[in-house]
C-alpha cells in the first residue's frame, strides 16, 4: 500500500507467443522468464497483490509456484488482435471479485522486461504522491539523429536542427512497455490511461523488451553480468606485464563490469591503466584495499599482484568474492578459487592451480598477425626487455651488435618504467643503423618485421612465439630463470641470467644465429608448432565451471 492506495500488479502472460515459442516460462539464465517480473514485484514495499492473467495451465502453475496469484483469461482475450486494455481491466475486475474490495491503483508489469528492478517500480509508484497525475509510463533515453518522411512530398526531412553528438541532443523518450501504472478510475475495457501523464525513467539494462531472440540473448548477457575487481600494480621490481595481461582480459570482459585497483604508490601502473580509458581505484594499503572492495561488492576479484599471503585470500574469501589469481607461488594459492601459473610450468599437486603456456592470454595485436617466414638475410634486429628493463639490457645487447659486422637495422623499444630515455637516445643518435622507441603501441608489428629479437625470459616470449621470430632470451633475474618456457623445445635460445654474461658472449651467439639460416628455420618452426591463441578461451572455461561449483556450493550454505 503506498499513501493508503490498495495497489495491484497484473501480469499479462499469454501462452501463445509466436517470436520465441512458449516464451514466458522459457528459462532465462537457469529460471521461468516470467518469475522476473513476479519476483520484482513482490519484493516491492508497496504492491499489495499480484496476480498473472493467462490462458496457459503451465504458465499458471510457474506462476503460483514463484508466488502469484493467477485469473484464467477467456479464449477471446487470448487472441493475437486483442489489446492489453481489456486483458487487465478483466483481471482487475476478477481480482476485486475475490477481495470484495477495489484497488486504487493497477500497474501492468510486463514479463518480456525482466530486467526491471523493483526500485524502479517503487518509484513509479511513488510519482501518485501527486494527486494530479493518473498515470504513469516507463520510458528510456533514446535521443539519435532521426529522420521523417513526407508521404506527400515522397521526401526524407531530418527531425533535428543541428547535427551534433548523442550527448548534446535534447532528451527524447522512447516508452519500454515494462511499467504502465494508472488510477483505477482510468482502467476500462478500451484504455489504462488518464488524461495527466507522468514518467519514469530507466536504464538502458532494465528497457529491453524481449520480443526476439536477440532480446533474449541481450537480457540472459545482462543477467550474466558480474561486477569483476581487478587488483594489479606495476612498478620497474615487477614491471607491467601484469597489468597489460589484466588489460587483455579486460578488453575481453564486454558484458560485465569491470573495476581496476592500483596501489597508489606505483604510479606506472595508474598512468597505464588511466591511458587504456578503464575505471580505477587507487588504494593506501591492504585495508584500504578491503574497504574499497566491500564498497564495491563485486562478485569476483582478479589479483595479479604475485605472491599473496593467506590472510589476505582468506579475507577476500570470507568477504564471499571468487578469487582468481595470476602467477601466485604465495601462501595464498591454497586458498584461492582458481590460480593460473602461465610462466612457472610446475606440476602442481592442488586442483585449484592450472599452470603452463595453455593459459597465457596475449594482447589483442597479435591475433591478426601473420606467422613470420624466415629468409636468409638478417636485415631487422629488435631488442626489447619489457616495461622496466631494470638492468638495461637493452644497451648490453645493442653495444655487443654494433661492435660486430652487423650493417642492418636495429630497433630498441623500452617501456614507460625505463630509467634515463633520453641519455639512450643521446648516445647513440648519430648512428644510422640504432632507431629507439619509447612504449610502442604497435610492437606487434616490430616484432613481425624483425629476424631475430632479442628479450627477457618474461611474457614476451609468449607473443614472439606466437609470431615464430627466432628469439635470443637473458634472464633479468633468478625469478625469471625458472619461466622454463623459454627453452630450446620451444625454439629459444636461453642464455641465463644476464647480469653474468659478457658482451663476447652476446657477440658470440648473435653471430651464430645470423650466421645459421638453418637454424633460424628450426627455432621458427618449433615455435609455431605451439598453440597460443586459445589462452582466455581454456582460462574462461576453468573460471566459469569453478564458477559454477562456487555458487551451488553458496546455495547449500
């Protein structure tokens, strides 16, 4: 009751749908289309009662079961021609029969918007606060450049003054047929309406109408949409793979919603993630951590931080999230839903940790590309040791080419966590042959136009591998020396930890590999042989069965 208002919502459900065959009690992500409707209803702080109109005995029964009452519909207001405006004043009148009382107010709540929430129809409702308006409509946002055309004139005419962006047109109000609520002096056989119209509005969500399967696959992604916390940083101890992974996974997460959170010391990371145009949230501290998240309330959390303790996990877990973590060897493994170990192919005895190539997820560039041919000549070196390169490998390598015969081109890309830039580009401007590169966004396409690639033993293997470019890895460090991915199998050459190698090392194997076509060939082949491209997809698929299990495991609770 709303301002001592008797309220009822009639539910039009008729069995036969046409567009998609028995349509109400289809099962829309795991439940009857039609208990949407029922449950937004009945979980309002107003509605008195709420009953379904129907011709259907299977409709009636899912009905009852999620809590409504149920008025059987005449064969004759059943038919495809017949309006809405009889339909309910019947229900209304069969239902007043049975409370010998009537109703002051009657909304038709429609089952084809399931997403409609009940706030939104409480504040319907709440618009009859005004004892001036009778009625009040649903409608949503749908201002477009639109057109007319004058049938007279056989001509098109534009139905706007100016040609401007979406955002900078007047508001125009398409109706979403979810919620139209009127007076009951204004329900008769032939209208619901009165005379003074009001609106409410809705989101974009909650105004699809399923009319077709389209709608129908629009609603269930809607409803599948989960709220995913991303926590990752990157600094130059860590550099910022992690965060170009998680920025992968974000370009693939288009139906939810997705939160990043960066510790507000590492400012790389924030400057990365601010210039991909994601939301984000810095945080002081595991606390600040935490309360953020509770703010949040998302149902999963991503964590790709490394090593996590287990009193963080178990809070997050205690919290209810599902909690994914990224290149984990912490304590923290034990207690998370689901550990994906890409770089550390170690055979891990708990079921919760999946480790090896299988689960490297690449940047989008490199799906498009084509696989490298090699040729005899070496004409394009590139060297890149990632985001940091904190022992600047990148000049290690390039003194030990330039002091051998090499005559070809040399490109040097460092990331945005490189120490002094422009020293680098000062030394060695005047050569011809060197050409420096700071953050590329396209280094997809360097690495396809080089023949050999110089770079650490981290993710950028994966992607050179994924192109098949003869590859020549230097650890950056002991973590780095146990990525095993990097090995001859593969079609590398690992040369160790690079701090101790000397620069007629470096000279002594770069010569060997320009020098040995068949070599190049080998280290191509061996390469290409791995699959790469399928690692989101085996990811996504662990993740939504584990998924599974962790809601059905939460139900039983």
């Amino acid at each position: 009751m709303f301002m001592n208002n008797m309220i009822l919502v009639v539910i039009p459900a008729r069995g036969g749908s046409k567009g998609i065959p028995r349509k109400n009690i289809r099962l829309l992500n795991n439940k009857p289309l039609i208990a949407y409707s029922i449950e937004t209803a009945k979980a309002s702080q107003y509605v008195d009662d709420v009953v379904v109109t129907t011709d259907d005995s299977e409709i009636a029964l899912i009905a009852e079961k999620f809590g409504a009452s149920v008025v059987r519909r005449s064969e004759e207001l059943a038919t495809d021609e017949v309006p809405l405006d009889p339909v309910i004043f019947d229900a209304m009148i069969q239902k007043e029969k049975v409370a010998f009382d009537e109703y002051d107010i009657v909304i038709t709540l429609q089952p084809t918007s399931p997403l409609v929430k009940t706030e939104t129809l409480d504040a319907a409702i709440e618009k009859f606060e005004d004892f001036a308006i009778d009625s009040v409509i649903s409608v949503v946002d749908d201002r477009h450049l639109t057109w007319g055309y004058d049938e007279n004139n056989q001509r098109f005419f534009p139905n706007y003054i100016e040609r401007v962006n979406r955002q900078y047109l007047p508001k125009s109000f398409k109706e979403t047929g979810a919620i139209l609520a009127s007076r009951r002096n204004f329900i008769n056989e032939y209208s619901r309406l009165g005379t003074n119209l009001d609106l409410v509005e809705v989101s974009r969500e909650e105004s699809v109408d399923i009319d077709n399967y389209e709608d129908w696959w629009i609603a269930e992604n809607y409803l599948q949409k989960k709220k995913i916390a991303i926590v990752v940083n990157a600094y130059s101890e860590i550099g910022t793979g992690h965060v170009y992974r998680c920025l992968s996974i974000a370009s693939k997460l288009v139906f939810h919603e997705v939160l990043f959170l960066l510790n507000e010391e590492h400012q790389l990371g924030i400057n990365i993630v601010d210039n991909h145009n994601y939301t984000y949230k810095t945080y002081d501290g595991e606390d600040d951590l935490l309360d953020i998240l509770r703010e949040y309330k998302p149902q999963m959390v991503i964590n790709d931080i490394l090593d996590t303790t287990s009193e963080y996990i178990s809070t997050l877990k205690q919290e209810g999230y599902f909690v994914v973590n990224f290149e984990d060897l912490g304590e923290g493994t034990l207690l998370a839903d689901v550990v994906f170990d890409a770089l550390y192919e170690h055979d891990a005895e708990e079921e919760n940790i999946f480790t090896g190539h299988k689960y490297y997820i690449l940047k989008d560039e490199f799906y498009f590309q084509p696989e490298k041919i090699i040729t005899n000549a070496v004409n394009n070196v590139l060297i890149t040791f990632g985001g940091t390169d904190p022992n600047d490998f990148s000049q290690k390598v390039l003194d030990a080419i330039l002091s051998t015969n090499y005559e070809g081109r040399i490109n040097v890309i460092v990331g945005l966590g490189y120490g002094d830039v422009e020293s680098l580009v000062s030394k060695y401007e005047s050569n011809p042959l060197v050409q420096i590169y700071k953050n590329v966004s396209n280094i997809s396409e360097f690495m396809f136009k080089a023949d050999i690639i110089f770079t650490s033993a981290g993710r950028t293997m994966y992607e050179v591998c994924s192109l098949g470019v003869p590859t020549i890895c230097l650890c950056q460090n002991e973590r780095e020396r146990t990525h095993v991915f990097g090995n001859k199998e593969n079609g590398f050459i690992n040369m160790g930890l690079g701090e101790s190698l000397t620069q007629q090392e470096i000279i002594d194997e770069f010569v060997n590999l320009v020098n040995d076509y068949d070599l190049r060939v080998e280290m191509n082949k061996k390469m290409l042989n791995v699959d790469l491209k399928n690692g989101f997809e085996n990811i996504r698929a662990i993740v939504k069965e584990q998924y599974r299990k962790f809601e059905l495991k939460r139900q039983m609770e």
